[in-house]
C-alpha cells in the first residue's frame, strides 16, 4: 500500500480534472403556457427584430440564418430550425434555451419570449 500511497493524490487530480472538464448543454423549459393562437408577424418575428436582427448577428450578409423580417420565416425552414413533430427539440428552441452558448450572446431571452416561440412551433409554425 505504501508503494502505491504517493499516486493516490495524482490519479485523484486527474480524475478531478477530467470530471470538472465534463459539460452538458442545459435547458429549462419555461414553466408558461400558451393558449391563445401565436402568429409568426405579430408575435415571433418582434422577437426576432428586437433581439437577434442586429447588426453584426442574424441579418442579411451576416451570421446564418437570416432572422430579418423579410428572410426570416424562410431562413427557419431552410436550416430546418423548427421541428414542429418534437417541438421542444427544436435548434432554434434548444439555442434559445442554451446555458453554455445562449442566444442572443448577450444572455437568454425572457421566459415568455422563449414560450411564445416555443407556443408558434407548437401550433405548427405557421407563417401567419
């Protein structure tokens, strides 16, 4: 046992490191519930102009996909973001949940922005 005793606290380093060194993306799924019916003009897209259209973001010629009020509903489908059978595990849902990357950078939306986008997916992600 003495031969061994003076790794013990190195392979117990190591095995700390490599532990702490584990993340796992985590999200909350908002604990608000929508009924009313959620249009994509009136209620996504503001949320969307307000936070993630910005210069230097998700606008036209900037970082994909194109989150513009003209481009934006076509940009959803064509980097297929919204999956309106599953839509808790949307991209565009799970990076606006997202702890280790959220969007927008500058920290996640309000619960109920979050639960409006959640609501229209949940509707079938209408262009309405």
């Amino acid at each position: 046992m003495k031969k061994y005793g003076k790794y013990l606290p190195i392979a117990f380093f190591g095995l700390l490191i490599s532990i702490s060194s584990c993340t796992k993306d985590y999200y909350v799924i908002p604990d608000i519930t929508i009924t009313d019916t959620v249009s994509f003009a009136n209620d996504v897209l503001p949320i969307f102009s307000t936070n993630c259209a910005l210069s230097g973001c998700h606008i036209t010629g900037g970082i994909a996909p194109d989150l513009s009020p003209i481009n934006a509903y076509d940009n959803l489908n064509l980097y297929s973001l919204v999956d309106t059978a599953n839509p808790e595990e949307s991209t565009i849902y799970i990076r606006m949940n997202s702890t280790s990357s959220p969007m927008p950078p500058s920290g996640n939306l309000q619960p109920l922005e979050i639960a409006t986008v959640l609501a229209w997916i949940e509707q079938g992600a209408n262009n309405n």
